[in-house]
C-alpha cells in the first residue's frame, strides 16, 4: 500500500515573499515567464538548504523596465546627502559614540571601516569590566585607554564606563586624565601630532543627570 507524500507547509512562490527559511524545496515547474520569481524563490535560503526541482532555465524573465533603471543607476549613481568617514581626505577625525555594550558589539565595530578609519574614537556606556581582556575590548592599530566604571551590587555590569581609542598621534605625557563628578564621566586628552598641542574632552552625562549638574561639571573643566 502506497500513501501519496503531501508538503506539510507549502506556499506559492509569491506567498513566500519576506520569508526566511532554513531548509527548502523550491519547484519551480512553470508553463509561462513570470518576472523575477526565480530570484524571489531562491532568496528565501542559503545555498546549503536549498533544493531546486524543476529549474526550466528557459522560464527565467527579468522585468524590461527594471533592467534600464539599474543600468540606469550604474551609469548616473544618486548623490549621498552624507560624506562617509572614510572619504574624507587629510582631515584629523574624531568620532563619539554610545556603545550600548561595548563588549557586545566589538566585532561589529571592528568591522566598520567608516569607524575604524577615524584617528580618535570615544566610546560611551562601554560596561567594561576591570578584568576584561584584549580580545573584548582591542581594536588593530589603537592604543587604548579605559575609564571603567563600578557595577552596582546585585549587577554583573556596570551601566557606564568611557573607551578612547586613538592611532598615529603623540600624547602629552600625563594625558588621558579622568574628571569625574557623581554621574558625569569625562576623560581629556592632549595631543601634539598631527595637531600640536589639541585637547579634546570626552564627556558623558547620563539621561536623567540635570542640566544644572553638567553646566556645574563643565566649570571644573576651566
């Protein structure tokens, strides 16, 4: 006795669009073109999980008006509002960023070449801990400095802590400094190359610390 298989969660092609799927059988078995479903069958998956039925290479169509607008866009690319970090020639860059969790996002960061192209990087909210070590917290070709902050009890992270990273520069020696008030943290750092005598200050204040608090803060950095 023979029992005929039935696909337990089957679908259209066009009824799998924004699908994202591990494992699928994809039978492309068509008696017309139908514009760009090949490319919306076959992206629902990586290759490892993919299994064609069918593939009629035959019935594959592209969409006339689609295929002039990228050429279209090849030939005349649309201006960015926004100049990429990277593109920015002979400038010294400075870029100050919320982290969030620095430890968690270490691997994007060091992946993002528009940051990693910056001379001079401050990290805000990295929750560092003392006892972290390089592979959490390095990025290549910085040196670092940390300003870690302390969990509160009955938390395994703090919420704050400041990272400065910087390359290709001279600091002045006794420089970065910390100056700290109850729930401002804040790190200078002096240069003399390639920018003589630069003092940047870093400086984090926490949502809910009150202005007043800050413009207090800012009067010890006269």
């Amino acid at each position: 006795m023979q029992f005929p298989l039935r696909p337990a969660a089957a679908k259209t092609i066009h009824r799998s669009q924004r699908d994202t799927l591990n494992i699928l059988v994809v039978d492309l078995t068509s008696h017309c073109k139908i514009d760009h479903t090949h490319y919306v069958a076959l992206s629902r998956i990586t290759i490892q999980g993919l299994q064609i039925l069918h593939l009629q290479e035959n019935k594959i169509s592209i969409n006339f008006a689609v295929k002039k607008e990228k050429e279209h866009l090849r030939k005349n690319p649309p201006a960015t509002s926004l100049t990429f970090l990277n593109e920015i020639p002979n400038k010294y860059r400075i870029v100050f960023l919320n982290a969030n969790s620095l430890h968690k996002h270490i691997e994007d960061v060091r992946s993002d070449y528009s940051l990693t192209s910056a001379d001079l990087i401050c990290f805000c909210e990295t929750k560092f801990l003392p006892c972290d070590n390089e592979y959490l917290t390095k990025l290549q070709n910085f040196h670092t400095y940390r300003q870690d902050s302390i969990a509160p009890q009955g938390h395994i992270r703090p919420s704050y802590g400041l990272a400065i990273y910087y390359k290709e520069c001279t600091s002045v020696d006794g420089y970065p400094i910390d100056v700290n008030s109850k729930t401002i943290e804040s790190s200078l750092i002096q240069l003399q190359y390639p920018i003589n005598d630069l003092l940047v200050c870093f400086l984090y204040r926490p949502p809910k610390t009150p202005i007043k608090s800050l413009l207090t803060h800012l009067n010890t950095l006269k």
